[in-house]
C-alpha cells in the first residue's frame, strides 16, 4: 500500500515501477523473517539451561540469551546455539497459561544468570 502511495508522487513510470518492485522485495524479506521467527506449531521443549524447538521447518538448539524479553502476552527468545543464533516470538495465546508462566519464569532467569556473571 505505501508502495503505490508513493510511486503515485513519482514523475516517471520508471520511478515507479523500481519504488513498487523495491517495496515488493522489501516486504518479502520482511515476511520470511516473521514466518521464521514466529511459528504457527512447533515443540518447544525447556530444559534446566538448555532449550529445544523443533517443527516442519526449523529445529533450533540452544540456550535462552539475556537478549530474550518477555512481555505481558509474548516471550521474544534469543535462542544461542552452537553455530548460530534465532529469535523465536511466543504469544501467550498459541500455549496453555501454566506453560507459558514457566517459559516467562525461565527467560527471567535467564536474564538474571546472564547479569550475574558478568
């Protein structure tokens, strides 16, 4: 949509056709980053200091990160793994309460541990 708002304020057709194709390639990337970041299923399994999450797609390995947040209805993980790092976005919404208080629980002391030693 801002796309073609904004080619519209472009003088020539070749202007706006590289603003639109530009936006296009930008939204894209934008949406393969959310879809990996923010899975539909999966199972996330949360040991002592060490995390799993697998699906169709991905399976991650790692432990939670101190650049994890946790907000009232979501959990934004930083999950470090042994050769690369993802961030996975949990909604309360998509898991039973009791489980995401613990996932909330776990990304605070995550948090805490990774302070303390520093």
């Amino acid at each position: 949509m801002f796309a073609i708002c904004y080619s519209l304020f472009l003088t020539t057709i070749y202007a706006q056709i590289v603003c639109v194709i530009c936006c296009a390639i930008c939204g894209f990337i934008s949406w393969q980053w959310y879809s990996k970041s923010h899975p539909e299923h999966g199972v996330f399994i949360l040991d002592s200091e060490q995390c799993r999450f697998e699906n169709d797609t991905i399976k991650i390995n790692g432990h939670i990160s101190n650049k994890s947040r946790a907000y009232q209805r979501s959990v934004w993980l930083y999950i470090e793994g042994f050769t690369s790092s993802h961030w996975l976005i949990i909604n309360a919404s998509g898991v039973d309460k009791q489980s995401f208080v613990r996932l909330k629980r776990a990304t605070l002391a995550a948090r805490r541990e990774c302070g303390e030693s520093k």
